[in-house]
C-alpha cells in the first residue's frame, strides 16, 4: 500500500493543478478578453459574453492538459503564472481605456 501513496499524491496534485490552475488561468482570459475587445470596440456586455463563452473551451483544455503535461514546473508556471499576466495586462488596459 505504501507503494501506491507517491503515484497517488502525484495524482492529487495534478488535480489541483487541473482544477484550480485552469480557474486561474481562465479568469486572467476573461479579463484579458473582455477587456481587449471592449478596447477594439465591441460593446462591454458583448465582450463579456463572448469572452465567458470561449472561456469553456480554455479551462477545458488548460484542465486536460494538466494530465499529460510532463513538467509540472512548467505546467504551474504556464497556469498560475499565464493567468496571473493575463489579469495584470488586463488591468493595466483597463487602466488605458478609463
């Protein structure tokens, strides 16, 4: 039994990495979405809609990726740190536009 606890703390932190490193790096989409089409014109809630549409399809990959990726400095560093820059570069866009 103690055999199986490596493979399977490997396996726990995979999905949290799934979980809540996708959520991250959807959230910094989002904001980077919505706020660069507001800023190419499209109108603020249409932005917003489209952008928590494709957001599906981006946590759902950034999700499945965390199962084959095979570095999880790297898969951290592109989540967390990818999502992280996305809500900052929104931010300072947002900043720009008001």
């Amino acid at each position: 039994m103690a055999s199986h606890a490596p493979a399977r703390l490997v396996l726990a932190h995979r999905f949290v990495a799934a979980i809540f490193g996708a959520y991250i790096f959807a959230w910094g989409f989002i904001a980077l979405g919505t706020a660069g089409l507001f800023a190419l014109g499209m109108p603020f809630h249409d932005a917003e809609h489209l952008s928590s549409m494709l957001v599906f399809l981006v946590y759902l990959g950034a999700f499945l990726w965390a199962f084959i990726a095979k570095s999880m400095l790297r898969l951290w560093l592109l989540l967390a740190g990818g999502g992280g820059l996305m809500a900052a570069g929104a931010s300072l866009l947002q900043h720009f536009l008001v």
